[in-house]
C-alpha cells in the first residue's frame, strides 16, 4: 500500500523537502521507522520544530532520510503490542518523532505502542491536533503552576508568547481555571483574540525583551514562558517572592543571562518542563485534564487547517513569526 509523506532528505549540502509517495515496505524496512503498531494518520500539525526542520534551519534531524511531524492523531491499523487493537483511536507527541524516528506528517507510521496515548472519547483526531504538541505542553506548564500551589487568588500569571500554540492554550486554561492571566505579545493586534480565550490584560512583549536588572518590581504570582532568553530572565527578575516560573521554549533564544538574585533572594522556582520524553503517567493525566478542563469550544479560535502539501509555506510562516496558535494539517488533503 502506499502513502504520501512529507519527506525530508540530504547528501552532503543537499536539503530537500517535498511530498514523496511511499510504500508500505519502506515504512517497515527503514530503521529509523521502526515500531509495533501501524497507525492511519488522520490529523497531525506544524510545530516550530517541524517548522525548523522542514525550512532545514537547524539541525533538529538527526537521521535521514525522515519523513516530518513531530505529533499526530489517528488509527490503530494493525499491532503487536498487547495494549493496542486494530480501531483504537491514539495520539502521540514527541519522543523523537521527525527527529530520529519518521514522524506523522504522513497518512502512515510505524510506532512504538508504549509512546501512544488513547485518545480521550470527547476529542476528534482533528481537535487533538489542535491540542497537539503545543497543547500538551501547554498543559504540563499549567498543571506544574497548580502544583506548586499557586491558587487562583494568588495574583497575575503572566504568559509568554501568547499568541503562539503554547501561549494560547495556556491563556485559556488557566484562565478556565479561575487565574487571572496577562498575556505578553508582540502582536497588540492580537488583543481582541486572546481576551476572547481568557486574559485579562495584555502586555507589549518588548517590555520584557530587552536585557533588565536582576531583581525587579515583584508582579507574577507564576508565568509560563515559551520564548526564553532576556524575556526569561526577566519574567523571573518580576516573580514574586516564592513564585514559580515553567519555561518550555526559546523562540528568543537559547541563552539565559540571568542572575541568581531571584532564585536565592525571592526563592523563585524556575520549573523545566519536557514534552518530548516526558513520562506516560504525566502524558495520561494531562490528556485527561485537557478533556476534563479544557474548553474544546475554544479551539476553533486558536485553529487553521491546511493540507498536506501547505507545510512548506507555512514552516517558513512559523518560522517568521506569523502564525497565530495551531496549525492543524489534513494529511488526506493533497495537492
């Protein structure tokens, strides 16, 4: 049987990146493809890293030839594995899919049947992608604030990048769950969009990306950052005393020129969170707090769906900064 991919491929300086019709012994012989159970994608969608490894702009694959899509949705074909059956509906984020193992942006995987997660019932494959990678992570920032004890009387949170996946979604969470959420963007003609999921005020973006003093006015109860570097450090120098600030990207940047004031003055707790090899008791629970707690209604707000053969504009898009929350990508809808 054979499938379409987006397919990622290079010798020497050579980069490619197309639509690439593949067969069913391809998917069972490439190694780096390898798993128990075979899984009809229906949805999947366009993450920054899928963005950075379809516009080849960092190393983020690691074996090639790779097929792109670092999280999808879809349905059990076949299985080995005891726990899953032909029908199953499953999804699945990260351990290194489009990185060192073919991903989802494909009608077809081959996957490993510890790394899926059963859909939850009142999430279509569409839905879940609009969730996705960004959602999930999203989710383990938000549930790591709530754990840290920061109650909804607390104070602001303030969130980063918010106009992004991660930042969207976060905005409408834990605005759900009663916290009162400032919205930090670089585009203030966003407002109107993330009010509508919840926060109560927005902030310019460049008050927080420039470099700053290592303690500031105390504001934040708890944040969560997506954007890392100077607006990190500074978010953190803002926290107030025993605040928690989560930090799961660097759209900014790698760095973080921070000092230890607010760690050893203010102990601020700064909280990593991973969704790549993230264990599966904390994937299971925050799927099931995205089905319990969140608004499925709002996904609509913070959705576009392209087709499959639309990835390569819209990598460069994400890349550039012009997408507004999730991408959700139709793989049955070719060109």
């Amino acid at each position: 049987m054979s499938f379409t991919a987006v397919y990622l491929s290079k010798e020497g300086d050579n980069f490619s990146a197309a639509l690439k019709t593949l067969e069913d012994d391809e998917l069972e012989s490439n190694p780096a493809s390898g798993g128990d159970v075979v899984v009809r994608i229906d949805h999947s969608g366009i993450n920054y890293k899928d963005g950075l490894a379809i516009a080849n702009r960092s190393p983020v694959v690691r074996a090639w030839p790779m097929v792109a899509g670092v999280d999808g949705a879809g349905t059990v074909e076949s299985s080995s594995d005891p726990k899953w059956k032909a029908g199953d509906r499953v999804v699945i984020t990260g351990w290194g899919l489009g990185e060192t193992h073919w991903g989802c942006l494909s009608q077809r995987a081959r996957l490993k049947g510890e790394w899926l997660v059963a859909l939850p019932e009142s999430f279509s494959t569409a839905q879940a992608m609009s969730i996705g990678t960004a959602g999930f992570t999203a989710m383990l920032s938000c549930l790591a604030v709530r754990n840290e004890g920061v109650e909804s009387g607390s104070g602001e949170i303030l969130v980063t990048g918010a106009s992004g996946g991660v930042g969207s979604i976060a905005v409408a969470i834990l605005s759900s769950w009663g916290y009162t959420v400032v919205a930090a963007t670089g585009k203030l003609n966003e407002a109107d969009y993330l009010r509508e999921l919840g926060a109560a005020d927005i902030l310019d973006r460049a008050s927080l990306s420039a470099p700053g003093k290592p303690l500031q006015k105390e504001r934040w109860a708890a944040v969560v950052d997506s954007v890392g570097s100077h607006t990190l450090v500074n978010a953190c120098a803002q926290t107030r005393y025993g605040g928690i600030v989560t930090a799961c990207g660097l759209a900014q940047g790698m760095d973080f020129p921070a000092s230890v004031a607010p760690f050893i003055l203010r102990g601020v707790k700064l909280v990593g969170i991973d969704s790549v090899m993230c264990p599966m008791e904390r994937r299971e629970s925050a799927w099931n707090a995205l089905a319990t707690d969140f608004d499925a209604r709002k996904l609509a707000a913070v959705t576009t769906t392209i087709g499959l053969g639309d990835v390569f504009a819209t990598a460069e898009k994400i890349l550039a900064g012009g997408i507004r929350g999730r991408t959700v990508v139709d793989v049955n809808q070719l060109p």
